[in-house]
C-alpha cells in the first residue's frame, strides 16, 4: 500500500512538533514548506530532528522525524508537485501570513485540479487564532481565478483546527546542541471542524472531530490561555519567576481557580458544554500546567498585556461572557487587575500598559486598554476594585 503524503507548509515549533509528530505517527510521508531558507537548509543538512514530550510526573518520550523532504516556498516546481501528490496539508504559519501562502496555494491548486481533478485535498488550519479556518479560506479564494472556485469548493476542504499542544523554550545547552528538536507538553488532543473535510479524514492520533470548532476555540483561549495568564499576571504580583510555582501559592492558586470556574460557568452557558464535559477539561488543563519540566516562566506566558487586556481576548473576554450570562465575574476582575499592575520593562507591551496608567490614570486607562464602554462600568468598577485590593496585598506593583 502507497504511503500517505502530508505538506506541512510552515516549519515553525507548532508544524514540527505538533503535526509532523502526529503525522509521523499516522505513518505519513512529510515535506515541509518553508520561507526561511536557513530553516529548511538546517532541516535538509540534518535529516533528523526530535520531538521531546514533557508529559509530567517524570514522563518524558522522543520520537525522532525523519526522512521527511524540505522546500522552500520559492522552489515551486517541486512544491507544485507535492500538493499534486499530497493526501493533506496543514498549515502552521501565523495569520500575517496567510495572504502569501494563501496566493501560492492557489497558484499549486490550478496545477493539482489539471493533473487530480477527482482527487480531493483538505487543508488543515494550524493556527493560535479564533475563526482562523475562514480567514485562511478568505486568503485562498481571494487568489483564485473565478474559473477554479467552484473545483476548489467541490474538492478542496479548509479544515479549522484548535492547536492544544504547548511547544515550550528549550533549555540554551539543548538548544545549543540540536537547535531543530522541539520541546511540547506532549498533548495530543488536536479537535477539528469535522464538516469542513472533503477527502477522508487523517488517521493520526489525537485528531478530534468535533460540530463546532468555534466553541473549541472559545473554551481554549477563554479558559485554558485565560488560566495561564491568571497565574503569569497574579504569579507576578507575589514574585514568583515560573508558573508552576505561582500554582503552587495558595493564594495564587485560588485566585486563579476561581476564575477558572467563573469562564467554565460561562463557557457551559454560551455554548451548552456539560459540566462533566469541563470538569473533565478542567482537570485535564491542571496535569498540563502543573508541570515543572516545562520550564513555563511569568515572563513568557505573561508576555504582550497589551494584546491581552484587550475585550475579545483571554480575560477581559471571558469577564464579558460570564456578566452576559448573569455570572458575576469577580475572579475574572481580579486577573485582569493583575494584568493592568504587572510591571516587565523588558516587556514593550508591560511598558505601554504602565505608561498609558501614568499618563491617564488608572480608571481612563483600564477602560482604553480594556475596550469598555460606558455600560461596561459595572466590569470596570470590579476591575479597579480588585486593583487597589491587589496594591494592598502584592509584593510589588
């Protein structure tokens, strides 16, 4: 029997050391496609690379990739003829990049419906990103000539997917010695939009086919990516350097708990998750994060609070929901008070979060870098209640 064929357009952390993994383990056959011609020259001189899984309580396994092939996206004639031969693609690349790969797609789409018209293709979506899956499709159809849209609507599925799967900052000795390997908590959930597929679906483990991909989304980045940033920004406040030590602070821990309950409550409300469903979710994001060879740092994880005290993102979001849904979001409040007072100055997103509080007070400034309206001032008045509350018990702020 032929070898399947996966294109993995994007040879970052994500697309080595979630879908090559996986892929590999399905027994596919790997190329991978990349813009940086330094990246795909390290792949091709070294021919090998390892996939090291941190799975907590001690657990540790490598799995070596090799015997993949790797393009660079300006050799086209022979990345052509890999999405002519492919059985899938997945994307991992970040969503600026979508209009580039989006045209070249396109232009490799045109060759493959001449030479496999009946032969469908499915184009999974690896992005950290809400609504990536349409979004990529936007990209792809704004590229293609009137004449090849209804071929690519017959035949060619934009699959979304919600990438779960950490890919943590390698230790420098290790980074030093094989800079290609990627370190992952080694999760295999993997959920994907189970209507959007147009061939078979990938045997490979950990793919989860699910109706709304959406909602995935929604409960990693309002609950999961909402924790992390709770125990980052609450961590902080107490001095504490990695994440799993400021869960291990009783009061970190509770702070960000109850926030932890507040998103689930809304995320069960919004979107009819049961709540075994996330009790289950729940318990499983705590294993992950509770993880000291991870090495997950305040700094890494707290990263940007500029982005993320904005309204549709992982804190202010989730306070939004849980208010919509008559859930009064006072942890919710607190994690994101905890974000207006975290001070990095390494941290160019920390430095204009604290130099918009200087200029405009901390009340005019809240509601700026948070996005609230005036008949939010009930979420703001929590907001800066939690501040002064957290002014008084923080180690520094």
């Amino acid at each position: 029997m032929e070898q399947k064929r996966v294109v993995i357009w994007g040879a970052g952390r994500i697309g080595r050391g979630l879908v090559a993994d996986l892929f590999h383990a399905g027994g596919y056959h790997i190329t991978f496609v990349d813009c940086a011609s330094k990246l795909v020259e390290q792949l091709r001189a070294a021919g090998r690379y390892t996939v090291v899984r941190l799975e907590g309580a001690g657990r540790r396994t490598e799995q070596v990739i090799d015997h993949y092939v790797a393009l660079t996206t300006d050799q086209d004639d022979e990345v052509a003829a890999a999405i002519v031969a492919a059985d899938v693609v997945a994307v991992a690349i970040f969503a600026q990049d979508f209009p580039a790969a989006g045209q070249q797609l396109a232009r490799h789409a045109s060759r493959r419906r001449t030479e496999r018209p009946d032969a469908p293709l499915d184009i999974l979506v690896c992005a950290n990103l809400l609504r990536a899956g349409p979004q990529f499709r936007a990209a792809l159809f704004d590229a293609l000539p009137l004449d090849a849209r209804p071929y690519v609507e017959r035949q060619i599925g934009v699959v979304e997917t919600v990438v779960m799967r950490a890919a943590v900052d390698m230790p420098a000795d290790a980074r030093d010695k094989a800079p290609l390997d990627v370190w992952t908590d080694g999760y295999t959930d993997w959920p994907a939009e189970q209507r959007a597929f147009r061939g078979d679906v990938p045997r490979v483990p950990g793919l989860r086919l699910v109706d709304d991909i959406y909602a995935e989304g929604m409960r990693k980045l309002y609950v999961a990516n909402m924790f992390h940033a709770a125990l980052a920004y609450l961590g902080a406040l107490h001095d504490h350097v990695r994440i799993v030590d400021a869960l291990a602070d009783p009061w970190v821990r509770a702070q960000a708990e109850g926030a932890l309950q507040e998103a689930s409550l809304a995320l069960q409300a919004e979107h009819g998750f049961s709540a075994d469903d996330m009790a289950d979710w729940i318990c499983k994001l705590l294993t992950r994060v509770d993880n000291p060879a991870l090495g997950d740092t305040v700094a890494r994880i707290g990263a940007d609070p500029r982005r993320k005290l904005r309204r549709s993102d992982r804190l202010v979001g989730p306070a939004l929901l849980a208010r919509r849904h008559g859930i009064r979001p006072v942890n919710l409040a607190g994690a994101v008070a905890a974000g207006l007072l975290y001070v990095n100055p390494s941290d160019p997103g920390a430095v204009y979060v604290q130099g918009r509080i200087a200029e405009l007070g901390l009340r005019a400034a809240a509601r700026e870098l948070c996005e609230l309206a005036e008949d939010e001032d009930d979420l703001l008045d929590m907001i800066l209640a939690a501040c002064h509350e957290l002014r008084g018990t923080a180690s520094r702020c």
